[in-house]
C-alpha cells in the first residue's frame, strides 16, 4: 500500500513538473494558463491522493481536499484568462482565429 | 424549492463533509459538527435557494455519477495532451479564441459546463454571455461556430441537459 502511494505521488510530481516546463516554453498568457491549469489539476490531484494512500487513515480527508482542488481550480484560471483578455491581452503570433471582438457584440443585444 | 427542503439539503451536506474531515464516530466529534452544521444552515439557507440547485432525484444522480465519470476521463486526457504539447521540442499549437453555443439554461448548469470545458483536453472559458461562451483552444480545429460547440461543448451538455432539466 505505501509503494502504491509513492507511485501515485510520483506521478502527480511528474505531472506537477511538466506543467511548470509548460509555464515557459508556451507563448502567451492564454496558453500558459492552459498549461498551468491542466497539469496542476492532475499533478496536485494524484499528490494529495497518494499521500493518503500512504497514510490509509487519513484518505477520506485528503480525497475532500482533493475534489475542492478540483472545484476550485477551473475557477482561478477561468478568472486570470478572463482577466488578461479584458484588459486586452494580445494572442502569440501564429493564432489563427480570434472571435473576441464579435463576441463583445453580444454583450450589447 | 421550499425553505425546509433546502435547509435539510445544506445541512446535510454540511455534515457529511464534516464526517469526511474528522473521520470519528466519537460523540464528541458528532456533537460540535452537529451544532456547527446546523447554525452555519440557518445563516445560508436563502443563499442555498437563490442558486437554484435542481432536486435531487434518482435519474439526475445516476446521471451526474456517468457525467462525473466522463469528465474524469477528459482530465487525465487533458493532461496528457498538454504535457505532450509542453515537452515537444516544437511545441505543436495552434491557438486561437473561437465562441460556442450553449442550450443549456440556468447559472449553476453554464457555471458546471464551463467549468468541465476549461477542464478538458485544450479548451478553457475566457468569458460568458447568454448563451454564448468564448473559449481559449490550444489547437484549433474548426472556426465555425456550429464545429466548435459540436466538438467542445456536446459531450458534457448531453448529460447537463438531464442533469439540470
């Protein structure tokens, strides 16, 4: 049980590292909080469980912690990117569509 | 959803994270998670009412449990993907801002659609209007408005639609 734990954190580790290379290399503010909300969802959701794989009674406890991590993370990167897009961020070159502004015509009707 | 009902949905919710957190069955324990879970009702149950939650019903569970399922899947693909996209050496993206259509009516049915999409393999949402979302996608696949909603949103509002119908 505890070699299954470390494995599971481990996993999350790796996921957790891979979104911080994301971090860097992509282009622009909208792709970095992609990178930084997929990995981390994973990355922050297999650690916490994995440790409560280790440590059996604590798992009801770190399984609570985990799906308010999963609640709650949409919503912060949900509120960055649209953030960045209302103060006008400019997409990376080579995007190739940007519907932004027919969407503001929406707001009117 | 009458006054009595909602204060019985919070307050069981309360103590059922509650139950989760202590992890005991000690009287102790069960009395203050009681006591806690039935003041914090009594200040919040209007706010419980105002979102609007749909009754719970045996349909909508066993439906919610397969939505549950399938969003999970799309989060382990999700982050594969984009830790594939993030360790290519070429880094193979081809972003761009398309806008999709939601049938869907309700704060808390868009609020969990979009929510799910800015989960999935690619996508998250940048704003709501309507029933209009703008969504962020790391590999563009089609500009059209109908592509786009048949591509992002149908997989998840197919299940929101009996969900919260």
């Amino acid at each position: 049980m505890y070699y299954l734990g470390v494995v599971v954190t481990g996993v999350g580790v790796l996921f957790l590292c891979l979104g911080g290379i994301g971090l860097f290399r992509f282009p622009d503010v909208y792709n970095r909080v992609q990178a930084g909300t997929k990995c981390t969802t994973l990355g922050a959701f297999a650690t916490i469980i994995g440790v409560g794989i280790m440590e059996p009674t604590w798992f009801w406890k770190t399984l609570i912690i985990a799906l308010f991590i999963l609640a709650t993370n949409p919503i912060s990167s949900h509120s960055l990117g649209r953030a960045a897009y209302k103060s006008g961020t400019e997409l990376a070159e080579g995007s190739v569509v940007d519907m932004a502004s027919e969407f503001e015509e929406y707001s009117e009707e | 959803m009458s006054k009595v009902k909602s204060f019985f949905y919070l307050f069981s919710v309360l103590f059922l994270v509650w139950l989760g957190f202590t992890a005991t069955f000690q009287l102790q324990e069960l009395a203050l998670g009681l006591t806690l879970s039935f003041l914090l009702s009594l200040i919040f149950y209007k706010t419980y009412v105002n979102i609007g939650f749909p009754p719970l019903g045996i349909k909508r569970f066993v439906f919610a449990l397969i939505y549950i399922i399938v969003v999970f899947k799309e989060i382990i693909k999700a982050n594969l993907d984009v830790a594939y996209r993030a360790v290519h050496p070429k880094i193979p993206i081809n972003p761009g801002i398309v806008i999709i259509r939601t049938n869907l009516n309700g704060d808390v049915a868009k609020t969990v659609l979009a929510n799910s999409i800015t989960l999935t393999p690619g996508t998250f949402t940048l704003d709501v209007i309507g029933d209009r979302l703008l969504i962020h996608w790391i590999n563009v696949e089609s500009k059209s408005e109908e592509e786009a909603t048949k591509l992002i949103g149908e997989r998840f509002e197919r299940y929101l639609r009996i969900i919260f119908a």
